[in-house]
C-alpha cells in the first residue's frame, strides 16, 4: 500500500472541510490557534512512519491524553480502576455533569472528563506523579525528548476550570477521590496540556496496534487489556459522537479539543490527524474526515 499518497487524499478530503468548525475557545490559550492547520501521520508495527501537512507541528492534546493515563493505571495497578468508573457511552458531552448524580460519583467511562479526573486520581496514587507519567510515557515512545506540558494551556485550563472542580467535588463526595481535589485537578491539567505532534502521537499510540507490547518490545499490557482498550476507544473514545466515529472511520480513537485524533488499526498501524476546528461534539472536524478518507479508500478497519 502507498501510504504517502493514501495520507495525501486524506488531507486533500479534510481541507475541504475548512470551515465547517470552530476552533475551541473555552480557553484563550487554544482559542488563537490557526483554523487552517492539518496534519497527519500513519505508523505500522513494523517501524514505518509516514506524514503529510503539519505532521510535526506540536499541539494541544487535551483529551486524547485520557487514553495514556488509563493504559498507564492498568499496566500500574491491574483493573481495579474498573470498579470506580464505568464503560459505557455517556450520550452526553464530554464535561457533562449529569449522570454522576444518579450513579453515585461513579463516571460513565474513562473517557469524558469525569471518568479521566478518577483515572488521573489512581495514577496519582500509584506513581506519584501523574501528568509526568504521562509526559515520560510519551517522551519514551515517540522518542521526542522535548515533548511536554505547555504551562500557559495547564495555568488557562486551571484558570477557566469550574466545570472540572465541579466534577471533581462532586466525585469527592461520593468517595471516589483518594487525593486531595484540586491535586487531582492539576495532574489532569498537565496531562491534557501536553504539546505533541501528530508524528510523537501516531508512535505513541503504537503500543494498542501492538496488542500492549511498547516501542522496546517490553509489554506493558496484557493483550486481553489492549483489546479493552480498544474496545472502549470504539464506544466512547469520541463523547457523543462515538457512534457517528465508528460509522464513518471505523476505528477505536481519542479525540481531543485540540483538534487531534488518534486512531488504532489493531495488528497494522496507529494514526494520528489533526485539525483545529471542531464540531458541535467536539471532534475535529478535519481529522474525522481524513480518517473517514483513509479507511473508506484502504478498506483498514475493525469490521
Ligand atoms: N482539558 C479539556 C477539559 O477538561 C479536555 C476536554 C477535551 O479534550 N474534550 O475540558
């Protein structure tokens, strides 16, 4: 298969697309990013890397850090993490605060923000230090040592954050903290404010095409949880709209607000594109379209 020309249609699919979103502004730090950027990146199991547009240009990751800090407690920790939140879609936005009253603090998914503030509450627990976890974690396998957390994104998050302290309380009193708040709060930050490319997440991400296995060869999830993982990427890796993601593209994948995806084709690759404007769910809409291009003209999906 010629990737670089697949990844090139895909990007001709997703600029047409300009315009159709909006770039997220719940925070200032992101608000100012250039609409019109693209990029994408494919890696293979065997060690391929390819790109188009700005594959190497770092941006905000935001939520698809949710993937890392869950695969990171389950290789830490083993799944007891799986009796404090659930995994089922939400049906609801992402930063929702609706279902956690009638399931007693217990988040949907680790996924939506609520579900990933627990996640972020056991990694604490279990390394110490959460966001650095996350940050080490992707230094390691991208192999981009200057990959970290961008402090006027994590400070603007904190800032502008009353819907995460909210959840974050709200969990709290239902016991499903072991940290302090606003500790929790400030791992969560660092991890979503990580800067990466599409290049250092495609590679990042390898580790679920891989079955668990790392960069190194070294596992560090069984095969049975890197399927779960995928599986859960499938049903709620894009919020609200995962059923629309699994319609179009096909593949278990993060989104975030930054505008990335990260998408797994289990056995073969890991992808990555990214794109500013986002729709009404929050999903790039650039990159659900270059995803959508690129599995439709390979045939590469899950089903
Ligand atoms: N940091 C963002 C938030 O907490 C992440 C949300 C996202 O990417 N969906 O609201």
């Amino acid at each position: 298969m010629d990737y670089q020309e697949l990844l090139h249609d895909a990007m001709d699919a997703a600029r047409a697309t300009k315009g159709r979103g909006r770039v997220a502004d719940y925070i200032p730090a992101l608000a100012g990013v250039d609409p019109g950027g693209f990029g994408m990146a494919l890696a293979t199991v065997d060690g391929e890397v390819h790109g188009v547009g700005d594959w190497e240009k770092p941006f905000s990751v935001q939520s698809v850090s949710k993937l890392f800090s869950l695969a990171l407690v389950l290789a830490h920790g083993g799944d007891g993490i799986w009796h404090r939140v659930g995994r089922e879609p939400s049906g609801n936005p992402f930063n929702s605060l609706v279902q956690l009253e009638s399931e007693r603090g217990i988040p949907r998914n680790p996924f939506i923000n609520a579900g990933a503030l627990v996640v972020t509450d056991r990694l604490l627990t279990l390394t110490g230090d959460a966001a650095e976890s996350v940050r080490e974690f992707l230094r390691a396998e991208s192999g981009n040592p200057d990959l970290g957390t961008d402090p006027v994104v994590a400070a603007s998050e904190a800032e502008h954050g009353h819907r995460n302290a909210a959840l974050a309380h709200f969990i709290a009193s239902h016991g499903n903290l072991d940290n302090d708040v606003d500790t929790v709060l400030e791992h969560y930050y660092g991890h979503c404010a990580i800067a990466a490319s599409c290049r250092d997440l495609a590679l990042a991400g390898g580790f679920l095409a891989r079955h668990g296995t790392r960069a190194d060869g070294i596992r560090l999830l069984s095969r049975s949880e890197a399927k779960r993982i995928n599986a859960v990427l499938l049903t709620c890796g894009s919020y609200d709209a995962a059923g629309e993601f699994a319609f179009r593209v096909g593949l278990p994948g993060k989104s975030g607000v930054g505008g990335g995806v990260l998408a797994v084709l289990p056995g073969r690759a890991s992808l990555c594109a990214w794109g500013p404007e986002l729709d009404a769910a929050g999903n790039s809409v650039a990159a659900v379209a270059a995803l959508d291009a690129f599995t439709t003209a390979t045939g590469l999906s899950v089903f």
